[in-house]
C-alpha cells in the first residue's frame, strides 16, 4: 500500500510540474480570454440556431392550429346537419302521429255524437209517449166526475 500512495504523490508532483510549465508559457489571462471568446461565439452560433428553429417551430405549430380548426368546423358543421336531420324526421314522424290522433279523436266524436243522438232521440219518444198517455188518464177521470 505504501507503494500505492508513493507511487500516487510521484504521479500528483508530476501532474503540478507539467501544469506549472503550461502556466509559465502561456499568459493565464490569455487563455481565459481566448476561452471566454470561444464560448460567446458558441453561445451566439447557438442562439441563432434556436431563433431559427423556434421560428419554424412556431410556423408548424400555427399551421397544425389552423388545419386542427378547420377539422373541427368541418366535424361540428356535419354533426350540426345530423342533429337537424334527425330533428326533421322525428317531426314528420310527430307530424304523423298527430294526424292519426285527429281521425281517432274525430271518429270517436261522430261515434260519440251519433250515440248522443241516438239517445236523444229515444228519450224524447219516451217522453212523448208518457205525455200522451198522462193526458188521456186525465181526461178519462174528468169525463167521470162530470157524469155524476
């Protein structure tokens, strides 16, 4: 293990000693600066890119809306003319209905009347009947009282 670690500071001092070389030949500031510059460019490159890209992207998202919108009219303007459709049927089939139940209820009130006559006409001979027969009862006890 000892050799392990010695092994690993010898690695460690030459590492710092190939560092301090760097450092001395090349200006430290320089190099951030040149790093620095190198970054901008890319941030800039990128930059430009992504405007490009959310342009595009902002095209086929407007595009995709409207061609969604016109879908949909298309979808609620022929479910429109279905309901009106259906609506139109069950009238007539309304419209239908309703005009058998006006001959069922005219049949029912000429029947109806028809009987109401029948009865009428059957109550006013009855009537006639007992009237008559009423007046000949009174005459016959006046005809009797007179003879006395």
């Amino acid at each position: 293990m000892a050799k392990a670690v010695s092994d690993f500071l010898k690695q460690l001092n030459v590492v710092k000693n190939e560092i301090s070389k760097f450092v001395s030949e090349n200006d430290l500031k320089k190099v951030q600066k040149s790093v620095s510059n190198y970054v901008k460019e890319v941030e800039k490159n990128v930059s430009k890119v992504v405007d490009k890209d959310i342009k595009i992207v902002k095209k086929r998202i407007s595009d995709e809306k409207k061609q969604i919108e016109k879908m949909v009219e298309k979808i609620i303007q022929t479910e429109i003319k279905k309901a009106k459709n259906f609506v139109d049927e069950q009238k007539k089939e309304l419209d239908k209905l309703q005009k058998k139940l006006n001959k069922y209820s005219s049949k029912r009130k000429t029947a109806k009347k028809k009987v109401a006559k029948k009865k009428v006409a059957k109550k006013t001979t009855k009537k006639v009947a007992k009237k008559t027969t009423k007046k000949v009862a009174k005459k016959t006890t006046k005809k009797v009282a007179k003879k006395k």
